[in-house]
C-alpha cells in the first residue's frame, strides 16, 4: 500500500518519525510530505532516510511529472500528523498552496487527519467549524489525546501516540475499503477488560510472571469502544504502548493477581459492567512468603533457596460464583490457552474447561512456538455455554479480527441484531 504521510508544522511533529517506521514496518510504501513549517521542526534529512524517498514540498518541484496531481492518484491513504489548526483550516477552504495540501485536494482515498495543538486553539470555534467540514467531506479526524502540551500547559490537544494513530488509519483504510464502518451496537454497555501479565514478587527486584504481551486485550478493548461501548480497562504488565485515554476508554493498572482479582470484582459489582472480558494472564501461583530484601545468593551452599508456593484465587470463577450469589449480572468472557493434544482436539480441552470455570463465553487459544504470545495473528475457537458441539467458531486471523467477532457476540447475547463490522478472518463452523 503507497501511505502519504503529511506531517504539519507542529512540535509533535517529531512524533510523526516514528508513525512513519510503523507503516513501513508493515511493509508499506510510504512518501514523507511535510509542510515547510514542519521542516522548521523535523529536517528533510530525517524523512528521507526514513522513507527512503526525496522529499517535496511545493508543487514547483518535480513539475515534468505534475507530482501534486500523481501523488494523490497513487496514493492508497494520507495520514496527516501532526494536522494543525493552519493545515486543517486550509485543506477545509480547499486551498491548494503547497504540494501536501495540493495532493488532498486531488486524492481519492482515505485521508486522516490527526490533530495536535493547544487546547485553546482545538476549541475555538473555527477550529470546531473546520473539523466539521473535514468530517462533512467524508476525512477522518480523530479526537486528539489529553495530556501534557507545550510548555507547562495540559489538556486536549495532544497528538495521539503513533500506535494509536496507525491503527485508526489502517482501520479508516479498512473501512474504505470495504464500504463500511463499524457499528455503534453496543452504545451504552459498560465492558470491563482486563489484559498482559501478572506479575507476583519474590522480594524487591525479582518476580514471577509470563509471557503475555497484553496485544490481545488491547485490541478488544478498543474494539469495544469502537462500537460504543464504554471500556474500563484493567492493565496488568504488558509489552506494548498503553492506547490513549478517552471518553470511551479509561484506563487502570494493577500489578498481581490479587491486584487484579480486587480490581475486576468492584468493576463487576459497585460499577455494574455489563460484560467482563478476562483477557490477562493471571499467575496461577505467588510465592507464600515475600523478602523485603533482596535475596542473597549464598556463595557457599550448593542448592538454590526453596521457594514455598501458594495459589492464587481463580479470578473467573469467582466472578461466576459470585454471578450465582446475585451480586453482579455481567456477562463473563474467559480466556484459556491449549495446544491440543493427539487424543483431544483444542475445542474438547476447550469445552472441558467452559464447563469447569462456567463463565458464559470461552475463548480458547491455539498456542504454540509461533502463535498467540507477542504476536499480531491468532488462532482460537469460540465456545459458548449451553452450545452443542460442533456449534462453536474458529477464528484464524489477527488479533484485531478476532476482538471484532467477540463483539458481535457479546452484541448478539444483548439480543441486537447482527451487523457488517468488517471481519476479514477464516470462520470455520
């Protein structure tokens, strides 16, 4: 896919080097355009070296090939960041004065503009006016982040992190691509996820922990408020950039399994959710006595120190349990891991195990040397309580994929009707 990443003339431009990586990672063909007051931040040195491809500004430049005009007929999508108050007032009163705003004016694919400003500027009515119109011809601007500005200043008006930003970009392409959006189904529901790894201390500077990544709980956290839903997302440790806060998404962080057990019941019980997603890796043992010191390693004893373990509590059924004592009526999602073996397939673990932890839905992880932990693809069969065999889904796909099919069950279990939500995975039923 060829991205043109236009890059505004703002202090968060700097921000916009490593955006870029992420796209060619991907395997993209990506073309730096920064404005000429961006250069003032980010030399065209760095967009070069990191994009592999001369840098233009003006349309008076490269003029034999009318580069405005093939640029934007050979691009795939504009990624626009930092869009500036300036950038975006100009692309809504469609100017054309430099060879990025130019380019917009002629393309006919996705454009996304993710602003980053002060506060003041982001709210002044012209600002406002403009980003209607922007939306109005069909451009995606994303809410900016809140948090730290120039200066001593906060608030909204921060440029989202560029994780953030290339997902919502490569999901605006998707969109595009397919003639849809996703839908606003479950608009009002509180959905509580929790996801990465616990970790249980053995004294000050060492602990136990695994090897969750926390990808796939992240992905289904934002799946959810994508469609609406209002998301709690309880973070245990994880290997990847927190998604920014927003309206839809707030954000919590624990640390052990009793931390997150805590955490997850009041989410359930005082909050009232109306789905819990248990997505994290909890420990399924703690050491049964912490070291306030660090432990020594004797030089003179032949064996390593004895560590007494004890068990942690099983967070998802006591969730049930409590479920059946009238506390809460969340809609319990568990998570389980399984390699399958030669006498049971992963769904006949996975059924055993949906009956012994009896949340309502099971989603069970095909794992292996090159599946599920840190990675972007996953495989995993969805099983439901109550399902005959042989009823149950397989998803072979991302992990963003497989967050979407989550949701449209949880949506169908609300009783509202299924809708296109672009699930582009391998289904086997």
């Amino acid at each position: 896919m060829r991205v043109i990443l236009g890059i505004g003339g703002g202090i968060a431009a700097y921000k916009a080097a490593m955006l870029l990586r992420l796209f060619s990672e991907d395997g993209h063909d990506v073309v730096a355009m920064p404005t000429r007051s961006a250069l003032e931040f980010v030399g065209a040195p760095t967009w070069e070296a990191l994009s592999g491809s001369p840098v233009r500004t003006t349309v008076f430049e490269d003029v034999e090939s009318v580069n405005h005009v093939r640029q934007g007929e050979e691009a795939d999508m504009i990624v626009v960041a930092p869009a500036t108050a300036d950038l975006m007032a100009r692309v809504a009163s469609g100017r054309a004065d430099d060879l990025l705003t130019a380019t917009i004016l002629t393309a006919r694919c996705p454009v996304v503009f993710a602003p980053a400003m002060h506060t003041q500027m982001w709210e002044n009515p012209a600002t406002v006016r403009n980003v209607g119109l922007l939306r109005d011809y069909g451009y995606t601007v994303i809410e900016p982040a809140v948090g730290r500005l120039t200066g001593r200043d906060s608030g909204a008006g921060r440029l989202p992190e560029p994780a953030e930003i290339h997902r919502r970009a490569m999901a605006a392409h998707a969109d595009h691509r397919e003639n849809e959006t996703e839908p606003a189904d479950l608009t009002g529901k509180k959905i509580v996820v929790t996801a990465g790894g616990t970790r249980e201390a053995l004294d000050p500077v060492r602990y136990l922990g695994n090897r969750s990544s926390g990808k796939q709980g992240l992905a289904i956290a934002l799946a959810a408020a994508d469609r609406g839903a209002d998301v709690h997302l309880i973070l245990a440790h994880t290997e990847v950039p927190d998604p920014d806060e927003t309206e839809k998404l707030r954000i919590s962080r624990v640390s052990s399994a009793l931390e997150l057990l805590e955490a997850t019941e009041r989410a359930a019980i005082e909050d009232r959710a109306d789905v819990v997603v248990m997505t994290a890796a909890v420990a399924d043992f703690r050491p049964r006595d912490l070291s306030e010191t660090k432990i020594k390693k004797d030089p003179e004893a032949q064996d390593a120190p004895t560590i007494d373990l004890v068990r942690n509590p099983d967070i998802l059924k006591t969730l049930v349990r409590k479920k059946s004592e009238g506390k809460h009526q969340a809609f319990l999602v568990g998570f389980a891991a399984e390699t399958g073996s030669p006498e049971q397939s992963v769904a006949e673990l996975g059924r055993l195990k949906l009956e012994s932890k009896g949340c309502d839905v099971l989603v069970v992880n095909e794992v292996g040397t090159d599946l599920v932990f840190g990675k972007d693809r996953t495989a995993a069969t969805l099983l439901t309580r109550g399902a005959e065999p042989g009823e149950e889904s397989e998803v072979r796909g991302t992990k963003a994929d497989l967050a979407r099919r989550l949701m449209t069950r949880i949506a169908s279990h609300f009783n509202i009707p299924p809708q296109s939500s672009n699930e582009s995975i391998e289904r086997v039923e």
